[in-house]
C-alpha cells in the first residue's frame, strides 16, 4: 500500500546523518542497543540503524527533524529503520533520538549523538545543447508540470520495505562519473551530480536494482526517459536517458527484472545511464547504497 508520506518535518532538511562516533556511544547507557551501518557516515550515505530489542517493543525516533520508521529484522533480531544523510547536509555533531518501550514499562532513552561528515566533491564541466540551460517559455512550462508530476510521486511510499536483500547495479558496466560532483555547464555552476553515471552503449539493458513498484515510466525534458522505483519506506532508485522504457507505472518488478534499454534522451552529452538514488527528498551516493548490507533487513 503506498501511504502519504507525512512524517517529513522539512523536505530540505533531509540531512539525516549519523555518523556513530563509536566513543560518543560508548560514553553513554546502553551502548549496544543501537548500531549504524556504516558506522562512519559522510552526506550523501544512506544508513542503517539496528536497535536491539524484542519483537513486543514499541520503538520511536527522529533525527534532524524527520521521524524514523522502524521494522522488524527478518529472522534475525531487533528493528532497523532506514534513514540517510542528504548530500548537501551540514556536516557537525546531530541527536539521534531513539525510544524503546517495552509492554507498559516506561521508555528506555538510546538517543546519542552523531557526528556527519562532509563528502568529497569533485569538479568537471560540461557541454549541452543551449536548450537545456535556458529553455523556452513552452519548454518552461513542460518543465513546471513535470516538477509537478514527481512531486506526486514522491509524495508517497509503501509503508514497509518492498526491497528483498542488498541492491544491485543496473548495469553490468564501470561506472565513469562519480556521485557528487560540482557540475559545471557550459561554463556556469550548474548543479551537483545526484546520480551515478554508468557508462552503457546505446540499448543497453537497463535493470530494476531491487525489487519494488514502478511509480513513474514516461519521457521527462532533462531526465529523458525514466523510470523511478519505489522500494518502500520512502527510498526510490531513478534510471534516466533511456531510448527504450519496458515497464509500466504500477508494474511490481523484482529485482533484476528489465526496466528498458539505456539511451541519449533529455539533457545529456552523450548516451549513458544515470541511475539515482532518492530518500526522503535526499538524494543518495549510489555507490554507498550498493554497499550497504540489507540482508538481515528484508
Ligand atoms: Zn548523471
């Protein structure tokens, strides 16, 4: 069932971070209760939080503003909750608040303190089409509708976890460009690369990096045609540019399953994946969501 997505107290503040600096939780009670994955987290890196607790626990948490949705582990022990740090978030000491309640005890306080840790940016420029960096009055209102159209689509997520272990990449080929970057387009300061490019010859095929339900398969003016994934709990994987889209907007796909062929279409220099990973309106390091270990949380 895909529910509003009301828990966000700003979209813009979506810099969950959590760096768990392991002496500030040593420093504290309860220092196992909770563990992040990874343990070190800069902007950009979605994380994992464990709370070791049973499966009767009533479990609460925020950080930096948005609530946490907490799962039970499947098998094995606890809850986790999926959270993230958005690429652009301040870097510094934030409160992981986290609450356990235990029948009608009272709640045992695991809030700590997590350090976030800037990421490395890099910069490279660009050339496009002048079309794309000063679009016309029909092309602006293309554009405007389609803000529109995702906004509706982010606006909700399955309220539990449609993913089935770790991700996979959508390609089988190297990634060229990094996540992260300081884009420069035709000369100005465009924007910061929110995806992963991968480098994919024309028709190449293109594969669902987890299992969920396509939320959107259309032509879009800079992402081309694409195709967004809701995997549940509010994180969604984009794949743009493609020539060919073989899916359909409501379809369930496993993961694996094929999405459509890579391409050239909307704002690009050349046919390529970007592939793109969204949480809570914060975009995500693709790389670092391909490492993060999921088995033990669906
Ligand atoms: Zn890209």
């Amino acid at each position: 069932m895909r529910t509003p997505r009301f828990k966000a107290v700003s979209r813009f503040a979506v810099v969950f971070s959590c760096a768990l600096i392991l002496a500030n939780v040593q420093s504290q009670a309860e220092p196992d209760a909770v563990a992040l994955s990874p343990a070190l987290v800069e902007a950009g890196s979605p994380v994992l939080i464990h709370v070791d607790a049973p499966a009767t626990a009533k479990i609460e948490g925020d950080w930096m503003g948005r609530a946490l949705e907490f799962f039970p582990a499947r098998g094995g022990r606890g809850w986790y909750a999926l959270a993230a740090v958005d690429i652009e978030a301040a870097v510094g000491p934030s409160t992981l608040r986290i609450s356990v309640t235990v029948a009608k005890g009272a709640a045992r306080d695991l809030s700590h303190t997590v350090e976030i840790h800037a990421a490395h940016y890099r910069t490279g420029s660009l050339t496009v089409e002048p079309k794309f960096m000063e679009p016309d009055p029909e092309e602006l209102k293309r554009i405007e509708a389609e803000v529109e159209i995702k906004a509706k689509v982010y606006a909700a997520s399955a309220n539990e976890p449609l993913w089935e272990g770790n991700f996979r990449a959508p390609v089988t080929s190297a990634p060229t460009d990094s996540f992260g970057t300081r884009r420069m387009f035709n000369g100005k300061l465009a924007s910061i690369h929110k995806g992963m490019d991968f480098r994919a010859r024309m028709r190449t095929p293109v594969r669902a990096g987890n299992s969920g339900v396509v939320v959107l398969a259309r032509g879009l003016y800079y992402e081309g045609n694409c195709v967004i994934i809701d995997h549940g709990l509010g994180l969604f994987t984009l794949s743009m540019h493609l020539s060919k889209i073989n899916v359909r907007e409501g379809q369930h796909v496993a993961k694996g399953a094929l999405l459509g062929l890579s391409g050239a279409t909307g704002r690009v220099t050349g046919p390529h994946l970007h592939w793109a990973v969204r949480w809570e309106g914060a975009y995500l390091d693709p790389a670092k969501l391909l490492r993060l270990n999921l088995i033990a949380a669906r």
